[in-house]
C-alpha cells in the first residue's frame, strides 16, 4: 500500500518493449539499478513493464544497446497529472478554493457526541454546553477544554467527571454521571432498625442492639426490629448505640396481569427504501424525493459513514436508512404456553423488586380465563430477605438537674 | 609414470562457511528462493534472466540455471540482485 503510494506520488510510466531479446533489455536496466515493475510477456517479442518516470530518462542508450523499441503506454501518477493539467487555470482556481473552504470549513465544530449518560438526557447536555461555549459550529481552536469541563461540573451538579475530546470536527463529549451517596452513620450516632418490608420473622443476627421481636413473629413495615437504645434494668444510666443486625423474613409476593392468547408475528413483505442523508458541515441534505419512510409498519437499519483522515473527522457524512416493510400476523398460542411465559414475565418483574441477594423459596403461578382470547395469570412469589433498615434516632436531651 | 589421482578440495569459502556455521548464501553467493505457495517466487544472488515466456522464466545463477514453469508468469519487480515472481508455478528444475 505505501510502496503503491509513493510510486503514485514518483509517477509511473508504463512501456512497451519490442525487440528480438527483451530480456537483454530487462538484464541492462536491472545492472544499472533501475527498477522495473508488473513485467508481462504480450507477445513472443514483446513485453510490458512499469518503471518510475524518473528512470525513463535513462533509457535512450539501454535500448539502443540492447536493439529494442520502445514505446509508451501509459503515464500515471501526481507529477504527469498536475503536468497534463498545468494549463487549465479554472480547474487550479477551483481546486484551490475547494481546498482552502475544505480546510477553513474544518476549524469549526460540526458534530457532537455524547457518550456515557444513561439517566441524564443529551439534549439537557447539549442545551448545557452550548452554554458553556461548546455547540455546533463553534470554532474548535478556541475550545478550552478544561473551562468546558469545570463549567460544566459547577452547572451540572448530577455529573460526577466530563471531558471533550477533539477529533477533527467532532467533539465527543464523554460524561460520567453521579452515583448517589449511600447514607453513612457516624459511629456515635444512634440509630435502631426498622422493618423495610412487611414479612415473617426467619432468623435473626443481631450483633449490637436489644431485638424487640422474635423469631416467628409478623412484622409490617416500618415496626421497630432491633432498638438502639439501652435500658439498665434499675431504670437509669441509658445507653444509646448504633444497632448492627441481619434479620431474615419470609415476604410474599404477587403479581397479576391479563395476556392475549394472539402474538402479533412480524413478517416482512419484500418491499423497502433507502434513503441517503448528505451532511455537509452541519447541513442535513436528504438525497431522495418524497416521504422518508413510505410504510406504515416497517423496520429500519441505520448506517453511519464518516470522512476522516487519521480519525479524524472532516465535517462530511453519509446517512444510509433502509426501511423494510412488515405486516403483522395474529396467530394464536397455546393457552399453557401463554401461562407458562406470562408466569416468567411476572416472576421476572418481581424478582427486579426485590433486596440484592435474596433467596426465592417458591412460586405458585395460577390462572384463569377471562374470555376466550385472554388469560388472566397470578403468580405468588415467596422470598427470603434481609429486611433490616438502619433508622437514624434523635438522642433524647437530657434534662439538667 | 604413475598417474596422480586429483581429488578436489573444497573451496576456502565453503571450508570457512562449513567451519564458522555461516550461511551458504552469504558467503558463496548461492541463490536463495523464497517460494509462497505456488503463486509467489523471490530469488535473491540471481545473475541474470536468460529467458521470459508466459509458461517458463530461466535464470542465471553463479551454481547453474534455475527454470521454472507454470501459467501467467509475470515478474512484478526485478532489481539487480533480486527477482519477484508471480503466477502458478508448477514446477522448478535447477541444471549446470
């Protein structure tokens, strides 16, 4: 691949050799260290061959020694282009206007990415950078980077890091957003623990604390599992710690919800578009006639061609949408195999609403039929969890005597 | 008169070659092929091509000729002490 290139920037010619012994033609040139490339026998006295333009010059006295004709074929390369073309001045003036609003139209911003938001929505981004200096069509030499980042952290208090990258006229914008702060307790801090969840008591771990319920016991949410606070059995001199305690319940679940006993089958008809989409320097140029996607129901495929010169990007891009038409066809299903994944989908969705780390103990799913396209499916989820919710309490002030 | 039985001794080249564990080619000149399949030849310490035809290619090297045969034989680059080879190669025979 260089080696093509920097033979296309030296510039080929390519040559006829005709005579009674081109290979003595070929054996001269070889000695005196000229390259010959792509030699191909045309004929029983004549051969083609590639050699630099450079080279070319040196063939007058080798042919005449070696009794060959010689004649070119073809020239090709950058040098013998510019030579052709030397004498045509609007086609230079084009080019050269073309290169200078090529170059001058790359110093400005065409395209921003944002990479790494998952709850934080892009255009809250944008709208937000474009305040801070960075939106399309700013002139990318004058983007700090670092007052971009800061400016952004200060006004965006739910992100965490932000950096700009510059690629050519892109920027891509890359952001991390905040994790909320778990609650920390200060190890002086009082505090009992709460039922998070309503359930039956199954085991319990207490490692600091008086438990004020016992195995087997009901509990409901927010009823007070372990206290905090300390009581000598005289009745003075209260203490008031920090309860640490695992306590394990039994919780229920259940969840309802009707499904059809039809699936709407996509299938497609044959029939698609597609439809190009020039952008040039931030201007969206659609390259089609009439309505963008013609179907009613369809899928559609993007993809994204870029021009860029070592990654970096240039300003112009080609958007290629195919839409494929479908129609959608009811067939009907199986009513067990309609319970069987509704029952799924629901435990799923319970599973989802659940503590991390908690043990499903069994599932009872039962159904019924509404009407002869829908089943009705009650699926009844029971679960071991740890229930304990640490509660911070306000130490009593003490009354001066 | 009792006639000397001549034996021939290795060359000097060869003996030091032999001795120092250097390679053949290095020291006496011998060709050295580079063959890619049956679709690509180098040959390096070549002296010259003695002849080019679409089937056949011949060249002249310091220990004889080297001929190869095959189809669409091109030579896609020849300098003075290499020569790259394209095209089915279906044979090659080496002789005095």
């Amino acid at each position: 691949m260089l080696s093509r290139l920097i033979h296309y920037l030296k510039g080929s010619v390519v040559l006829r050799i005709s005579g009674t012994f081109p290979e003595r033609f070929v054996n001269v040139c070889a000695s005196r260290g000229i390259l010959l490339r792509d030699i191909k026998r045309l004929s029983k006295n004549s051969i083609r061959l590639t050699m630099s333009i450079h080279s070319f010059r040196l063939l007058p006295p080798i042919a005449r020694r070696t009794g060959v004709r010689v004649k070119i074929l073809r020239k090709s390369g950058l040098f013998p282009m510019l030579h052709k073309h030397r004498k045509r001045k609007v086609l230079l003036i084009g080019v050269l206007v073309f290169m200078f609003l090529f170059i001058g139209l790359n110093q400005f911003v065409w395209k921003i990415e944002i990479t790494g938001n998952e709850k934080i929505p892009t255009t809250t981004i944008l709208e937000n950078l474009k305040e801070c200096g960075l939106s399309v069509g700013a002139f990318r030499h004058s983007l700090n980077q670092k007052k971009i980042k800061n400016d952004m952290l200060i006004k965006m208090t739910d992100l965490s890091w932000l950096w700009a990258e510059k690629k050519g006229s892109k920027v891509i914008v890359t952001v991390k957003e905040k994790i909320p702060i778990p609650e920390i307790f200060d190890a002086n801090d009082y505090c009992s623990i709460v039922a998070a969840k309503d359930g039956v008591i199954h085991s319990m771990i207490v490692r600091n604390g008086f438990p004020a319920v016992k195995i087997g016991d009901t509990v409901q949410k927010n009823s007070l599992l372990v206290s905090g606070m300390l009581e000598s059995e005289r009745g003075v001199d209260t203490r008031y710690l920090q309860a640490e305690a695992e306590i394990y319940a039994r919780t229920w679940y259940e969840k309802t919800k009707a499904f059809s006993l039809y699936s709407r089958d996509p299938k497609e008809t044959g029939a698609h578009v597609t439809r190009y989409r020039l952008s040039l320097f931030g201007l969206d140029i659609p390259c089609f006639w009439g309505k963008e996607n013609p179907y009613e129901e369809s899928i559609s495929e993007h993809e994204l061609y870029e021009l860029s010169l070592f990654g970096n990007y240039l300003g112009i891009s080609l958007s290629k949408d195919t839409y494929r038409e479908i129609e959608y066809k009811d067939i009907r299903l199986a009513q067990d195999f309609v319970v069987e994944n509704g029952a799924r989908e629901l435990c799923d969705a319970i599973d989802a609403v659940v503590f991390p780390n908690s043990e499903l103990l069994n599932s009872t799913p039962s159904h019924h039929v509404i009407d002869e396209d829908t089943v009705e499916v009650t699926v009844v989820c029971e679960y071991l969890e740890n229930i304990a919710q640490k509660v911070k309490m306000e130490r009593p002030t003490e009354e001066l005597p | 008169m009792k006639k000397k039985k001549v034996k021939k001794r290795p060359a000097f080249r060869e003996v030091l070659s032999e001795k120092l564990s250097l390679p053949n080619d290095m020291l006496l000149d011998l060709p050295r092929l580079t063959l890619c399949g049956n679709h690509e030849l180098e040959v390096e310490n070549y002296k010259n091509v003695l002849e080019y035809l679409e089937h056949s290619i011949s060249l002249n090297c310091t220990e004889g000729i080297i001929r190869l045969t095959g189809e669409n034989l091109e030579i896609t680059a020849i300098t003075d002490d290499s020569v790259s080879i394209r095209g089915n190669i279906l044979s090659i025979s080496f002789s005095q």
